[in-house]
C-alpha cells in the first residue's frame, strides 16, 4: 500500500503555496491602510514595557537569538499585553496542522509556533524565526497554516516575526483567497514601533471578537 508523500510546510516557496491554494497577493488593502486610526494610543505603563523589550532585545541581538530566544524575550510580552493570555482568548503552541491535498496526492504538515483562538475560531497565527532569519521567509509557511483556519467567514491574521521585524498577513476567503501585508516594523527604528505591533494585535482581538 503506497503511503500519501508528507512534505515539510517550510519547505514549499511562495510560489508552490498560492499556486496549491489559488491565492491572490493584494498590493493594497483598505484594512492595512486604515487599522490603527481607531485604536487608542499604548498607556505609559504598556511603552514601558516595551520599550524594555526593546533593551532586552538589542542587547541580547549581539549575539545570534535562535526562536526559542525571540518567543520569550519578544513574541510572549506583546501577546499578553494584547490580552491573549486572558478571558475570552484560548493561546496553542506548537499546534499541529496538516493539509491533504487530493489534486497533488500528498499532505502538508507542519507546526504554528503560536495560535490564538476563541472556541473553534482562530484569530491569530503567529510564526517565529531566528534574529538572522529574513522575517519573510516565514511567509509561505505562515500562509499554510492561515489555509488551514476552519473559518471562511471572516479573516484570519497572521504576524511573522524574528524579533527585529514585524509584518502582519490578512487572508481573506469570503468571496475568493487573498492575502495582504502590512509594512516592517522594525523595533531598532528610532522610537519604537513594536508600539504599533502591540496595537496592531489589539485591534485585531478587538475587531473579531
């Protein structure tokens, strides 16, 4: 009996994933162009945190920081000053996911670093790579496990980062498959603009929940 090929979901490029899954890449979304008009500026408490965040992490950038680093050091801060670690919010690490493709005869697996969800609705996936790691490299995977959401009704977002950078991913597949990304934000800018990375991931548990 022939076993169905397994093939590793960061393995596949950009191309073999809009391909598989007939996704559009949108330029320009009103969402991205328009997502933090309406959220409040961060507390004094909430900048301070991350601009400690934002110490920790150049210090420890000189030298290499593997995931494992960046997930503590950067990714947990930002998600429970996001309010995912509380009511009514459920977080997974490590979830697997795996997708049969019939048109190809083979599966897709792979591993969200990070999901939030809400019961059977997945607000967020979060990939994470090391500090040297280009943050886009993590798209195509990233966008598999968007693919693999249960939910078609409403979007899914995503944020891929490497501890320096930040960019957010909305898949929608209301009327048809397509992706958007937000800009770079970059926590060694001047200022700090993982700010905006926070608000970013308040206005998206606020907007879908």
């Amino acid at each position: 009996m022939n076993k169905t090929p397994v093939i590793p979901a960061y393995n596949l490029t950009l191309y073999d994933v809009e391909t598989r899954f007939n996704l559009e890449f949108l330029q320009e979304d009103s969402f991205f162009l328009t997502w933090l008009d309406d959220i409040p500026e961060l507390t004094p408490e909430e900048k301070r945190r991350l601009d400690r965040v934002k110490q920790q992490y150049l210090y420890l950038a000189k030298r290499e920081m593997l995931e494992e680093v960046v997930k503590i050091v950067v990714v947990s801060p930002l998600l429970d000053l996001a309010g995912f670690f509380n009511s009514p919010f459920s977080i997974a690490a490590e979830r697997e996911v795996q997708i049969d493709d019939e048109v190809n005869g083979d599966s897709i697996r792979g591993k969200i670093d990070f999901l939030v969800f809400q019961g059977e609705f997945w607000i967020a996936v979060i990939e994470t790579k090391r500090t040297k790691a280009d943050v886009m490299v993590a798209l195509p995977q990233t966008l598999v496990y968007m693919v693999a959401s249960p939910n078609l009704e409403k979007p899914v977002f995503g944020l891929m980062i490497n501890g320096r950078e930040a960019v957010f991913i909305k898949l929608s597949r209301e009327n048809k498959a397509e992706y958007s990304l937000s800009k770079s934000f970059s926590i060694s800018n001047p200022g700090n603009e993982f700010y905006d990375v926070l608000r970013g991931l308040k206005k998206i548990g606020q907007s879908l929940i």
